[in-house]
C-alpha cells in the first residue's frame, strides 16, 4: 500500500515540496493592492500637435468619483500602459486625465547656482500645454470600462 505517509523519506520531502509548489502557482499568494471592483486596462498615445510628447512625461488619470489616481510614464513614442497602486489594472468609472512634464535633472552649472541660493528659470515645456497639467481642470474626461481600453490624447 502506498500512500504519502507510507513513502520513504526522500519521496515524501519531494511530494510535500510539489504540493506546496502547486499550491503557491494555484493561488496560495497575496491579492490585489486595488481597492474592490471591475477593472480594466489602459492603454495609448499622448502627442501634441501629432508628435509625441518628451519622453518622462507622465499621463495621470483621476476617479471622479474615488479620488484614486493611475498613472504612467509616457515612452519616446508616445505610448502608455496604466498602472494603479503597482497593478496593470484600474479601476472602471469616469476618469479627469493630466499630463505632467518630465522631471528634469540639473546640469552642473545649474546645481551650482542653486546651492548658491540663485533662483533658475522654470523649463519650458511647449509641448504640454498648461492646460493639460492639472487633471481636474484640463476639460479631459474618459470611461474606463471592463477589459481593454485604447484612450489617445492629442494636446493642441
């Protein structure tokens, strides 16, 4: 009669390793970090004037309703993928969209006159309209709804 409790040692520490292994890979793991609901995904194109806006650039999307925020940074194409709290994934419902300018990184010379107490310019971003910036008052709205979803922004 063999069962798992009448195997020989090295036999019984390898089916206790797969059932564990099995278990992990079926389900055994930590849930999602997104707060209860239908989800979907997001993805797309933010360009100005039909050019893609500078890379690191970001695209924020805000719940009208949740107040909860998904976001991602923009590639040198254009192109996004949303994430909520570190999930491919967000939540469905009624969306206010930003754009936010790259952070930049000073150069040397710049660095110095900061640490000098000089005030710097602010840089220029063209490409991001000032209207964009905020999501609560850029007039930009999308409905996110279950599955896939394409949303492209071209900023004039």
């Amino acid at each position: 009669m063999h069962n798992l409790f009448m195997m020989n040692q090295p036999k019984q520490v390898f089916m206790s390793g797969l059932i564990v292994a099995v278990m992990c890979l079926v389900g055994c793991g930590g849930g999602s970090n997104l707060p209860k609901g239908e989800t979907g995904t997001v993805t797309g194109k933010v360009t100005f004037n039909g050019k893609p806006v500078p890379e690191g650039a970001s695209i924020v999307f805000l719940h009208k309703d949740k107040g909860i925020t998904a976001s991602s940074v923009i590639a040198a194409d254009g192109s996004y993928a949303l994430r909520m709290r570190r999930e491919p994934a967000i939540l469905t419902g009624k969306y206010q969209i930003g754009i936010t300018p790259p952070t930049v990184e000073l150069t040397p010379e710049e660095a110095q006159a900061v640490n000098e107490g000089k005030e710097l310019p602010p840089k220029e971003w063209p490409e991001i309209p000032e209207k964009y910036r905020n999501p609560e008052s850029s007039g930009v709205l999308y409905t996110v709804n279950a599955g896939e979803n394409t949303f492209d922004l071209d900023m004039k």
